[in-house]
C-alpha cells in the first residue's frame, strides 16, 4: 500500500539515482551534488525510519504533514537562495569577461590600424 | 596631462554624432571612448565612423551583449586602469543630453579642490526650461539627496546626475566594483560614506535628442526601491577607504 513513508523511500531512491546519472555524465559537478546526496540520503532515512519524523513532530507540536511540509519548504529555501548566491557570482564572471573581451578587441583593433591586419597563419605559427 | 570621457551608449546611432561633434572643441589632452553596450541599431558603425574622423582621440569598445550602464561606465574606467595614463575620467551621456561646454569646468574643479568625484548638478543654477528633467523626476531625486545626505552627512543636489568628473580614487575603485544598474545614487553614496572628496557645479542640461531613457516609466518603482535599498545596503557594509580631510561644503 502507498503511503507517505514508501513515497519518500521511492523519492530518495529516485534521487540518488537521478544524481549519480547526471554527475556520470558530467552534467553536475560534484560540488552540487554533495547537496543533492545529501536531501536523497534524509528522503531515505525518513522513509526507513518514519518514527524519527512521527517524534520530531510530537516534540515540536506539530502534526506530521506540517513538519514534512516545514522541512520541504526550508529545503527548496536554501537551494533556491544558493542558487541566486551562486548566480550573483556567475553574472559577475560574465560582465568581467564581456568587458576583458570588449577591451581587448579595441587594444586589437588599435594595434592593427598601426600594424597592419595579422594574418590568422601567422599567429598559430607564433603560438605553436 | 590626459583626461577619458566615456560614452555609454545603447542604441544611440541617432544622437551619437552630434554628440561627439560638441565634444571637438576640447582642448588636447582629452580622450573619447564611446562603450557601446550592445546596441541593437547601428551604434556600432556609427561610432567606428566617428573614430576615424574625430579630432580628438577617439577609442571604442564593443561590449557584445547589452550590459547595462553600470558595466558600460565600469567598462571605461577599466579601460582608463588599463591605459595607465589618465587622471580624470569623465562620465557624458551620449543622447545629448548633457553640454560638453562645462567638461573643462568639472575637471578644474576636480583638480582645484582635490576631488575624487565632482558631480554636474542641474538643480543649483537655473539654466531655463527643460533644463531640470520633469517634476516626478525630481520629486524621486530629492528623496535620494535627502537619503544620501541622512546617511553619509554628505549634501548633494543632483545626486541622479550621470555629468560627471571622476578623480583616480574614484575611478580606479569603480575600475574594480560599481553599481550594475542606475548606478549614479550608489557611487556617490559609496564615494560619500568612504571619504573620499565629493563636490557639484552646476551644469545645464537639454532634452534628450534620441534614443531611449534607460529609465522608463514601468521602471520608475524599481529604480526607486533598488537604489534605495543599494544605498542602505551599502550603509552596512564597512567602510573600504581611510576617510580624508572633512568635505568640501557644496
């Protein structure tokens, strides 16, 4: 019969599975799937040992969908707001190299208006 | 001694020319760069045609994707760090907007008091109509000089104002971080609360000759809470630059 503990025991199979597919392949590095072991291992755990959540939530006076809930809702919280951390920092590699990228093709252009065009051949042949 | 005007501009191919063409009558020493921040028309061609006729020296950057004015601007004060041969960069709309007649004015100012960031403000001489941007503009520039001057002690009239004359303190620090978008408020906050030589001139302004106000309308709300909360952001944070002699009274 289905219920919420065997939900959660097919949910954190399924997501050890899923990220050690990804990571496989390549497509997740290994800094981010720390974290997603780590929510595959909790669904695991509270869907083997249910009793740890049922005591978790007599304790805080919660009922048992509440405190899933809770926890679902923190979890999606700190990755969501990890992935804006990690987003702020990619947007500030981007405008560094979109600004590298636009200086250099003006130091580039300068040079050849004073040089002369560098034929491409040239230039693999230096750098060989 | 050399000097950068820097030029963002984002589909500017309209106002471009004229703008360069007011900038001509610059003595030697002053040096153009037109960042052009991905523009979508031909800002491109019309600014390298610029470059080859222009007087002074006129250099331009690509930036290959639109970026907006914080990396536009920030992208001629890396260029000026790069160079390593300016002391003043000069920050001039490229819509026209601003009068290429008190650039010489900014930078003596600059120079005369010291200052690390000398500000054209539209607000401290009346130069006639249309000079001043529209009443709500002001109402919202007024809050920010009242936030500004409640949280630095620093006054200011025209605290929106992208007219202005940057010493190497400034820039070379802008050089490394600045604002992304509406980025005036904020580096003047910064400059402000970080002790470093903040003054005005008062500056004429004109209408917009083309192109498209990088704040429209829908923005307005935006622009008001994102800066705002920059600028008390930035109030958090702790203080980067060992404070200098007291500020200029404005």
């Amino acid at each position: 019969m289905i219920n919420a503990e065997f939900l959660m025991l097919l949910g954190g199979v399924g997501a050890f599975v899923m990220t050690l597919y990804w990571v496989r392949v390549r497509e997740l590095r290994e800094r981010y799937a720390i974290g997603w072991l780590l929510v595959a291992t909790l669904l695991l755990l509270t869907g083997l040992f249910p009793d740890v959540l049922k005591t978790l939530a007599d304790r805080a006076h919660l009922s048992y969908p509440a405190l899933v809930l809770f926890v679902a809702l923190g979890l999606i919280y700190m990755n969501s707001f990890f992935v804006s951390v990690a987003l702020t920092k990619h947007y500030r590699w981007n405008v560094r190299l979109t600004q590298q990228m636009a200086l250099l093709e003006e130091r580039l252009r300068r040079l050849e208006d004073a040089h002369g065009p560098v034929p491409i051949e040239q230039i693999e042949t230096e750098t060989e | 001694m050399r000097h950068l005007i820097v030029i963002p501009a984002f589909n500017e191919e309209e106002a471009l020319p004229r703008t360069v063409e007011r900038l001509q009558g610059l003595p030697a020493g002053y040096e153009i760069l037109i960042v052009n921040d991905g523009s979508a028309d031909r800002t491109r061609d019309v600014a390298a045609a610029l470059a080859s006729t222009s007087r002074l020296p006129l250099h331009v950057a690509h930036l290959p994707v639109n970026c907006g004015i914080g990396v536009a601007v920030q992208t001629g004060y890396r260029f000026a760090v790069a160079d390593g041969g300016y002391q003043n960069v000069i920050q001039f709309d490229a819509d026209g907007q601003h009068d290429a007649d008190f650039i010489k004015s900014l930078v003596e100012r600059c120079e005369q008091e010291q200052l690390d960031l000398c500000v054209g403000s539209r607000f401290i001489r009346d130069f006639g109509p249309g000079s001043r941007s529209t009443f709500a503009r002001r109402i919202g520039i007024r809050f920010f000089a009242w936030l500004i001057g409640f949280m630095s002690g620093v006054r200011v009239t025209d605290p929106t104002s992208g007219f202005r004359c940057l010493g190497p303190r400034a820039w070379r620090r802008f050089a490394d971080s600045y604002p992304e978008d509406f980025p005036e408020p904020e580096s003047l906050f910064w400059c402000a609360r970080n002790g470093l030589r903040v003054g005005e001139l008062p500056v004429r302004m004109f209408e917009r000759q083309g192109g498209v106000s990088s704040i429209r309308k829908l923005k307005a709300a935006y622009y008001m809470v994102k800066v705002s909360l920059a600028i008390l952001f930035d109030r958090i944070r702790r203080t980067e630059v060992a404070r200098v002699a007291p500020q200029p009274t404005v």
